[in-house]
C-alpha cells in the first residue's frame, strides 16, 4: 500500500504527475536512495539547509546526490553575502522535520526559499524525499520549482 501524507495529498490536489518509492525508514542519504532503487544517482536530489549570515529566513538547497553545495554560488544565487550549510540538529530545528526527510514539498508552507540546481533542469524526472523516513517521491523538475517557487541556479 503506497504511503500517503501531506506531501502526497497536496500533490494529488494540485493534479501534479509523481510516482511514490517506499524505502527504508530511517536516515539514509541520498546516494543510498539511487542505490537502493537501483536508479541513476544523479536523478535522486537532498536537500541541504544553509542559512544566511544576516537574519531571515532558511535556505533549502536542492542538489543531486552526487554534487555538493557550493556555499558561494548559493549566496550569489539569493542575492547574500554569506550563507553557511546548517548543522543536521540545526536544520531540524529549522524546518520541524528529521534529516533524511527534509523536503521542500513538506516545507512549502514555510515560506523558505527554495533553490534547485540548474542540472535537474536537464532531466525529465528528479527524485526528492517525501518529507518524512520511508517515502520518496519521483517528479518533473518544473513541477518542484513551480510548486516551491524555487530559483534555479548552479550552485553545486
């Protein structure tokens, strides 16, 4: 029985196309996922919380499993002098939900700002967590950067 949750609910009310993978419930990273789902490690995407220097709210950088942020081209991306990847009991802290669940289609209501790396605009389908241990959730990459009014930048 696939796992439904807000995430999913919101997603068959906006009519939005995705598929759902169970994985295992707990923390595993991004790389883990494409290796457990046997798919192309370069479609499966994490999300990283950075923050700024200066009061505001949290960044949420969505790269692939293969990349790193490059914590520059982040803070050029939104428009900061510095911004800096949070702890993992930070990033908690920040959006409410566990690392390893952390998504921006959970956090949507948040107001963060979203930035999606310019390489999942080159794939017809990016793999992102649920927002919770255990679920995935396969999407067009416009879909998430319309749906986050995310900014699409290299930032890798």
């Amino acid at each position: 029985m696939p796992i439904t949750n807000n995430v999913t609910r919101m997603l068959d009310a906006k009519h939005i196309s995705y598929k759902t993978h169970t994985v295992p419930e707990k923390k595993i990273s991004a790389l883990e996922v494409a290796e457990f789902l046997a798919i192309p490690p370069e479609t499966v995407f994490k999300t990283i919380v950075a923050e700024r220097e200066k009061k505001g709210k949290a960044i949420l950088a969505v790269v692939p499993a293969t990349g790193e942020v490059d914590v520059k081209k982040l803070a050029k991306a939104v428009v900061e002098k510095k911004v800096h990847v949070a702890t993992l009991e930070r990033a908690e802290s920040l959006t409410g939900l566990r690392a390893g669940g952390i998504s921006p289609l959970a956090l949507i209501q948040k107001g963060l700002q979203v930035v999606l790396d310019d390489s999942a605009f080159g794939l017809e389908a990016i793999t992102i967590s649920g927002g919770q241990w255990g679920l995935q959730i396969t999407l067009n990459p416009q879909d998430l950067a319309k749906l986050t009014n995310a900014r699409n930048a290299k930032i890798t």
